[in-house]
C-alpha cells in the first residue's frame, strides 16, 4: 500500500515538476536524465551520493525511533554538532593513537554528545512535561552557538583566516567505503545499524514495548514498562545516532571542525524518516534518495542551465508529494493517540 | 377509549449490516409520545446500532424511519437534530473546558455575531426549574459529577425542544442517590409529552419507568410488549437466550475451606490525592487466603488509589502495604505480579488494555518479554503468541473474529474475558479487582464472578471493589465500607441475612457521606 502510494506521490510529482520545467524554458526530458543519470548512472554518482546519504541516513534514524513512541525529535542538527564537536574535541588528542583505537575513540565520542544533547530535552519533557518538539528545535539553536563559539575560540586553528579547527590526526580518517571512493567506510555502519533497528523494532520485544508506551501510556504503567524510561532511554539512542552523523563528517568527509559542517542533514532526516514511515530500513532507503536528489540536482544544473532556484523548486515539490503520500501512516499514528479517548466501538 | 398516542418516530424494518453480519434484522420500533419506551438487550445485541441510526449516525441497508408517519432520511446527525431529536450518550460528549451555556450555545447559532450567552442562561435556568434539574450555567463542566453533566446533556436537548429522547445505559454512570431522580425527570419529560427512550440491561430501572419494552437480542426484536403485566425472570431469559438458563445463578452458597495467612494487608496506607483520585486517609484493611472481600462505597471515594497503590501504580506516602507479609511499598510492578499479584483494572480501555493492540497480544502484556515469547535476543515468538491466544480464547469463550483481531473491536464483555483470563491464570494469589463488571451483560457478569469464585477455591485471595453492592452480596464474604478515604465499617456476610447486611452497609455509607 505505502509503496503505491509512493510511486503515486513521485509520479504527480514529476508531473508538477514538468510545468515547473516547462515554465522556465527547460526539456523536461533531458532535465529528469540529467537528474537521474547525475545521481546513479556512474561510479561517480554514487561516491557523491553514498556521501551524503550517511548523514541523512543517521539522523533520519534519530527522528524515527521517538516517533516510535509518537514522540518528534526536531533537533537533529543540534545532535549532530554536538556529536562533530565531541568527535574533534577527543579526534585532537589522538595523534599517537592507532587508527583503530583513534577512530572508535571519535565514533564513541560522537555518539555520546549526541546521546548527551538529545538527553536534554527528553530529561526536560519527563521532568516538567515539556514539549519536545519546542525543545528540540530551539536546543538546535544552542548547539549552533555552542559550536560557533567552540570553532571560533577554544578549538579554532592558529592562523586560520575564519574559524574552524585545526585537521585532525590522519589516525582518526574513516577507511574509503571501497577501494578508491571518495565515501566514507561509516555509511556501512549506518546501514548496518538501520538494518538492526528496524529488525530489533519489528521483531523484537522492544518494538512491542514501544508499541504499548505510545499507544497507551496509562497501561504501560500497568505492565510494569516505565514510559518515562523509555523515552529517555530512546532519545539517548536517537540522539547518538544523530551524533554518529557528525562524528562521521568530521572523521570520514570534512576531517575538521567548522560552523557550517552540519548541511541541514538534520532536517533532510525528519524528511527521510517521514517518507520512511518511522521504518529505519524504508528510512534508509529515502535517505539514500534524498541524497540522491541533491546529487542529481547539482548535475540536472551542470547539463541543463536551468537556474538554482528552478533546481531547488524541483526538489522542493519531488519531496513535498512523497512525503505527503507517504506520511499517512505516521500522521496515523500520532493522530490515533491523539484522539484515542473518542474513539467509538463498533456495533 | 383505547386510542394509542401518536407514534414519533418509527422505525419499519430496520437492518444494518457490518459485512456479512447483521447488526440489526429488521427491527420494528414505534416511539409514541408520552411513553418511556425501554430498549432492553445485552451487549452486542444490537441496541447502538439501532439508536445511532435513529439518530442519523449510522445509515441502515434496509428498512426506514417514519417522523409522525413521514418517511424521513437522516444524512448525518444535524438532520435528526432538525428533526428534533436528540440522544444522551452513555460517557458525556460535552466539551470539558467549556460552562455549560457554552456547550448549549455549541452549534446552536449559526452566522456572524456574538452569542447571547445571557439570554441563554436565563431559558436554560427556567427549563431548568420545570424539571427539577438543579445546574449552574456558569459552572464549567470540567467541575461537575458525572450525574450533573448527564443533566447539562439532557437540559441542551431539551433547549433544542427534541420531542424525542433518546438515553444510552444514563444510569450506568450515576452513584445509586441519583438513579431515582433521574428516573422520575424522565418520567415527567414523558408525561409533558415527549417521547423518551431507555436504554439499558438493568431490569429494576425498567420496570420503574417504563410504558413499553423492547427486547433486542442477536439483532432481533425478541420480544415488544407494554411494561404492564411484565415479569422479570422473563424478561431477563428474553434478553439472554437459552444460555443462560443451563447455570445456577450463583456458586455463592458451597462449603467453604477455612481462611489462610493474610495475603493482602494495609496497615494505616494513606496515599495522596492527584488528578481524577480521590486520597486514601489512612486504611486499615486485611485479606487471607481463600477469602473475598469486598470493599462497598460511592464512586470516588479512595477506590482508585486503595488498588492503584496496591498494584504499584502510585505510591504510599505513610503506612504499610504487604503482599503475603512482604513489604511491597518499595517494589517495581514486575516484582508484585512475581510475588502472584494479580490486578484487573476498572479502567479496561486504558489500563488493562491497549486497544489497538490484537487479543494475543493483550494476553502477553505481561510476559512478551519472556521465554517462551521471546527469544534469548529478544525476538517476539509471534507464532506461540496466537497459538497461545488461541487456546485462551476457547479456553476462556473470548469471541473474536481471530487471535489477531484488534481488541477494539470486541464488546465490553468479551474485552474483560481478555483481562481475566491473563490476569487469573498462572499462580495469582492476591487478586485485587476493581469495578469489574461495569458495563457488562448478565452473562459476562456472570463469567467474571465464575472466574473469582474458582480462584479463591484454589486459595487466593480476592479484593473485590465494586459500587455494585448487590455483586457484592453475592459474592464476598466480609464487605468493608470505604468512605472518604477511609474504611468506616466491616459487614460479615455470613452471619447477616442478606437484607440485614445490605441495610447496615447502606448505613456506614450514609453515616460518614
């Protein structure tokens, strides 16, 4: 059904799209080759997209598993500068390290800040019942000037002409995803972590408690399963997650600290987690999409002419169709508890 | 001279299908004016249904309604507003943050302009004062009792000048002071000719008001007859079928083993009040092996919390609670239920079960985490898990349409068949119960009490909290008296007769209310 309804969504998207085309000169056929080509017709394409599709990939994971508990993590960009700064801050001292022990060191690192920054709000919303998703997105906010501070002071390189950091040690480089690619190695963990979720959630009994904190919290209570636990405990998870996506830029892409490192990976993970129906696996699978879309569209611009801003309308409809067809099952979700009390029996 | 009064609203063959399954089959139902006309049946006869399409929410696939002999077709609610009629729904659909005026005022005008609130609350105080209701109009109905805003329902469609009343299961909801006053408003509502439905399985109330019944089981019109002359034992086999009639009435009367060690005990347990609970004062309260107390009393008056600090569900701010002679205060739920404490909850749709959860799944709430329901890693063992649900629903008579059905979807009755039977099988000895039978049939009623009774033969020990007082009667053998917060008296079963008991125990909740 969620896939009918995606190809439905991407199809009138593509219609849309082409009006859009049309209106600025454009041959709507050579502009969606060029998209797709861009992104998945050769080696090159895909370095790109594996690029940037681990980032998304992470933080698409740290939106998806509160909603789990119909809970909306908003603060992945926060997550992830906490997890960069972490990473860069352990990433500094590890220049006699080994690489294994200086890598793990910055991938542990990572995960912690990440875990530490999302702990916030979720301590803040079982403690005095505060909205997460006010207090995830405005701790963004925070993180952004906690990270310009850190780059433009304590941390930023000597002589540096603007802030950023020093290079971290050549130990704490991320191996190539394969021999030669410019990708990084961390996009396998990150698969490899999507797989485990969605397996842990699906088949396992944490899925099931999961399932009974969000859709009844009072009966939860009931059967021994501590709803304030788990939401601490999943946004934790959440939070390391996105902490690991800015581990890896600064160990396996940008190999420094600066301002701007974050993209808006973020917010491209709500996005991948909503096309995703809070499924980690179909998460993943739009987050290599979406990657995709930015890939192509940088080289839709190169072969076509076609103006920025056409390119980014584009991409704005592609994502605004999949995701409003695709979304109707986490809408669902959350309306459902929302709305649970009226709820009539039947017959 | 016996001319019939004009019929209201008629229905003419009515039938509803859900799929294959008909929910009504061809009814028959003529609301005359003047009259009470009292809809008898037990869950999942057919009685919502039937009403909701009376009041246009639900559309029938044959048959149709007369208005005063008018064939009429009602595409959505408003039009059976239009029509005048109205319905007061079993849980209040007011809107909690709102005065009352305001949810009279609610879909009444239409258009631009202010909402003459104070005119409003003028006719709403004068209807008001002709029935006898006594409501505040500037009250906000978050403040009123669940009789009070049963009143602001009727009074809002009495305001609209419905002709036709229709009441779902009113009394269900009302503390036992207030089931008379309503009984005789809707007897005067009646007698200012307007024409009152009842809906209900509770045969004393009916034979109060009532001008005619009808029986409604399995979809059908069983039975259709003036109150007059009616006999309640026939009554109640018409509601039930032949089923019913194979059991005794009840188990109550055996030979009994002598009490064992006390199994539940508070010890001067005061918790404190939060919101929707009333407290606990300070109760003192014992239960032993193989015995069944009763706690008595009006709705909120400690019930609550006298089981949710047993169950662990809030905490004891002074005194102490134990569990065979342990002290419980300080251990997590998992750790009551392993020392065989077993809770059925009043609340079965938010607490003792996850609606949208299937009927196999409801019966693991408490053991999918463990072997055999899940692995070493932690995977769920889904095909032991309906395998299992299976056998509990033949096991225990749950009627669904499979182990996987949502439990949203089964009657009330059937829902806490699921709660029993995870809850009373396994080695519950200390089993606390609350208001177990709220909203049940005879039959479902009957099961449950099956189910405590052959508990206690195998030796635990049951808390039976209930504002039934004849269930308690039945069933228990020590009634205590809970009253605000406290308990103010212990009756033995034993020794009473019954009617004796039931006075002394109205008495203790009079003395201290």
């Amino acid at each position: 059904m969620t896939a009918v309804r995606i190809v439905m969504g991407l199809a009138l998207a593509l219609f849309l799209g082409s009006g859009l085309i049309l209106l600025g000169d454009g041959n709507v056929l050579a502009v969606y080759q060029a998209l797709l080509v861009g992104a998945f017709g050769d080696q090159h394409g895909w370095d790109a997209v594996l690029i940037k599709a681990c980032p998304i990939l992470l933080a698409s994971l740290a939106v998806a598993l509160p909603l789990r508990l119909a809970l909306f993590n908003l603060g992945g960009e926060g997550q992830i500068a906490m997890g960069g700064l972490f990473a860069t801050v352990v990433g500094l001292q590890m220049e006699q390290a080994s690489p294994v022990v200086a890598i793990a060191a910055c991938v542990i690192a990572g995960s912690i800040g990440g875990a530490l920054w999302a702990s916030i709000a979720a301590a803040m919303k079982v403690m005095r019942g505060v909205n997460e998703v006010i207090s995830t997105l405005l701790l963004n906010y925070v993180a952004a000037a906690v990270l310009s501070w850190a780059v433009s002071g304590p941390l930023m390189a000597p002589d540096a002409p603007y802030p950023y950091s020093q290079e971290l040690p050549d130990s704490t480089w991320l191996p190539s995803a394969f021999e030669g690619w410019g990708a990084h190695a961390g996009i396998w963990l990150a698969i490899g972590l999507a797989v485990t979720l969605q397996w842990v959630y699906s088949q396992g009994s944490v899925g099931m408690s999961a399932r009974i904190v969000a859709m009844s919290p009072q009966t939860a209570r009931y059967s021994g399963l501590s709803p304030t636990r788990q939401t601490l405990g999943t946004f934790a998870l959440a939070g390391a997650c996105a902490g690991l996506a800015g581990a890896f830029e600064v160990i396996g892409v940008k190999y420094q600290l600066f301002q701007s490192f974050v993209g808006s990976f973020g917010y491209d993970g709500v996005i991948a987690a909503m096309l995703g129906a809070a499924q980690p696996a179909a998460a993943a699978v739009a987050s290599i999409f979406l990657a995709g879309l930015k890939v192509g569209a940088n080289a839709m611009q190169r072969a076509t002419g076609l103006s920025v801003s056409l390119v980014e309308a584009l991409q704005g409809v592609i994502i605004l169709c999949i995701t409003i067809s695709a979304a109707f099952p986490v809408i669902r979700l959350t309306w459902l508890r929302l709305r649970q009390p009226q709820l009539k029996e039947a017959v | 001279m016996n001319v019939l009064p004009m019929i209201r609203l008629e229905a003419k063959d009515l039938t509803v299908k859900y799929g294959d399954f008909l929910a009504n089959d061809r009814v028959n139902l003529a609301l005359r004016a003047g009259e009470v006309h009292a809809v008898l049946g037990e869950n999942g006869a057919g009685k919502s249904t039937l009403m909701n399409v009376l009041i246009g929410l639900q559309q029938p696939s044959g048959g149709h309604l007369e208005r005063d002999g008018r064939e009429v077709r009602f595409a959505g609610p408003q039009d059976a507003t239009t029509a005048r009629i109205g319905m007061v729904h079993q849980h209040s659909m007011l809107v909690e943050q709102l005065s009352v005026v305001d949810n009279v005022a609610l879909g009444l005008e239409r258009g631009l302009g202010r909402v003459p609130l104070k005119r409003l609350s003028a006719e709403l105080s004068a209807i008001a004062d002709q029935y006898g209701f006594e409501v505040d109009p500037w009250a906000e109905v978050s403040t009123l009792s669940p009789g009070e805003r049963q009143r602001v329902e009727i009074l809002k469609l009495l305001h609209r000048q419905a002709e036709v009343l229709i009441l779902d299961e009113p009394t269900s909801v009302l503390a036992p002071q207030e089931v008379r006053p309503l009984l005789h408003a809707l007897r005067r509502l009646a007698d200012g000719g307007r024409s009152v439905v009842l809906i209900t399985h509770k045969l004393a109330e009916v034979a109060e008001v009532a001008d005619c019944i009808t029986v409604l089981r399995a979809g059908r019109v069983v039975l259709q007859r003036p109150m007059q002359g009616a006999d309640a034992t026939e009554l109640a086999h018409c509601m039930v079928g032949s089923e019913a009639q194979a059991k005794p009435q009840t188990e109550g009367s055996e030979i009994r083993v002598p009490f064992g060690e006390p199994v539940i005990a508070y010890e001067g347990v005061k918790v404190a009040a939060a919101a929707g609970r009333a407290p606990l004062e300070g109760v003192d309260l014992t239960v032993r092996a193989g015995e069944i107390v009763g706690v008595a009393g009006v709705d909120g008056n400690g019930q609550q919390a006298l089981a949710d600090c047993l169950a662990g569900l809030s905490s004891v701010t002074q005194g102490r609670l134990a569990l065979h002679g342990q002290d419980v205060r300080k251990l997590s739920v998992r750790v009551r239920r392993q020392l065989g404490l077993a809770y059925i909850p009043e609340d079965r749709h938010h607490t003792g079960l996850v609606l949208d959860l299937s009927v196999a799944d409801n019966l693991r709430l408490h053991d999918y985490r463990r072997r055999p329901w899940a692995s070493l890693l932690g995977r769920l063992n889904r095909k032991g898990i309906l395998a299992a649900g299976r056998e509990a629903m033949q096991a225990h008579d749950i009627r669904a349409r499979s182990a996987s059905q949502q439990a949203r979807w089964l009657s009330g009755g059937n829902q806490q068949k699921i709660v029993l039977a995870r809850e009373l099988t396994g080695a519950a000895r200390a089993i606390v119960v609350s208001q177990p039978c709220k909203g049940l049939d005879l039959l479902s009623t009957r099961a449950v009490h099956d189910a405590l009774q052959a508990q206690r033969r195998k030796g635990a020990g049951v808390l039976y909290i209930s504002t039934e007082l004849e269930h308690l009667l039945d069933q228990c053998d020590r009634i205590a008296v809970l009253s605000r917060g406290r308990i103010v008296g212990e009756v033995h079963c034993t020794g009473h007769n019954r009617a004796d008991a039931h006075a002394r125990i109205g008495e203790l909740m009079a003395g201290a209310k």
